[in-house]
C-alpha cells in the first residue's frame, strides 16, 4: 500500500533492512487520511520539526512503499527502533556528500532525493558545526534541495538563504517541504528566528 511509483508491484513482505526515512510536510497525513481504510493501513510518522515530519519507507528497486502500522507490528519494532534502523540503513546508502556553491549559501548534495532526510544524521551536523560557526542555519525547500549557512554570515547569508529557499518553492510544488528556515541546537533542529 501506498507505492510511490509506477514502477513494479509491491514487495510482498519486506524486512526491516529495507526502511529508510523520509522527510514529508505535515500535509501528507491530511493527504492520507481519505484513503486509509483502517489503523493498520495507516503510514507510520512522527513530528520532526516545524511543518515536517519523517513518514519511513521500504526503499525497493523501483519505489518507496510506505511502512504502515501492520509492518511496523510484523517487524515487531517500537517506534525508537524503527527511527534507528531507518538511520543507519540511510547511511548506509548514503554515498559521497557533496556541496555546489560558496558561502554563505551552500546547497548540499546527496542525490537518490535523499538530502532532506540528511537532517536526521547527527554526525554529519556534528562535523559541520565547527565549519560553520556559530550556528547552522539550513533551508529545505524540497526533498532534494538542502541549503546551508550560517546564523552569523557577513556576506547577508540569512536573506540569500530565504530567497534560495522561495526560488525553489516556485521550481518544484510535488515535493515541497518547508519555508522555515531551521537552526541546529544541542543537536536537534528548531525554527530559526532571527531575533534571538
């Protein structure tokens, strides 16, 4: 249920070493909410931050099937569980990390539209912190268009970022995430406001 291609049938009974994240918009449980039919069809997800969500899939050769509530009781997995084997079997996908651009906005590059579920592997955030002081401040306007700055860019970081940020929305309405504008602290993301 709930294939995101139409690519080959679903898999009939994939195990948990096919999960992976996805990050989506709060509009996708409203989106679903009209076609599930029972608790147990419904996609398993859990807030993140801000508008956005992280909903997990099985990440077959030709699509993203949903992890819904009767895979999540098959596996026999807590929801703790779930986020942890969806990380790593994400980073284990992940290949070479890339950026385009210079400061003070960077775009990062993932590809396989995996770079907004980048925001759910700490190490890379841990590693960026002293590249990128004092604060990270990212952008994540679609499923595969992360940008990043700084809190404190001299060169009007902050405002590129913002219109990097509406210039994508306008480029891709499918996959849009987020306009807010997110900030990395005690390794967890909130709402970035400038006036603090």
């Amino acid at each position: 249920m709930f294939g995101l291609s139409k690519g080959k049938p679903e898999v009939a009974r994939p195990d948990a070493s096919f999960i992976v994240p996805r990050i989506k918009h709060t509009n996708f449980i409203v989106a679903l909410r009209d076609i599930v039919k029972s608790e147990d069809d419904a996609a398993v997800t859990e807030p993140l931050v801000a508008d956005l969500i992280v909903s997990y899939a099985f990440d077959l050769p030709e699509m993203f099937q949903m992890v819904c509530l009767r895979d999540v009781k098959r596996l026999g997995l807590s929801q703790e569980r779930l986020r942890a084997i969806a990380v790593t079997n994400l980073k284990q996908r992940l290949g070479n990390i890339g950026r385009e651009g210079e400061p003070p906005v960077m775009k990062m590059v993932v590809g396989n539209n995996l770079e907004a579920c980048v925001l759910l592997v700490d190490e890379i955030w841990q590693s960026l912190a002293s590249k990128i002081p004092p604060e990270i401040v990212i952008g994540l306007p679609t499923r595969d268009v992360l940008f990043v700055s700084s809190s404190h860019s001299g060169k009007g970081g902050i405002q590129l970022l913002r219109k990097a940020v509406n210039e994508a929305r306008r480029g891709d309405n499918t996959h849009w995430l987020s306009e807010h504008l997110l900030v990395r602290r005690a390794d967890k993301w909130e709402i970035f406001d400038e006036t603090i």
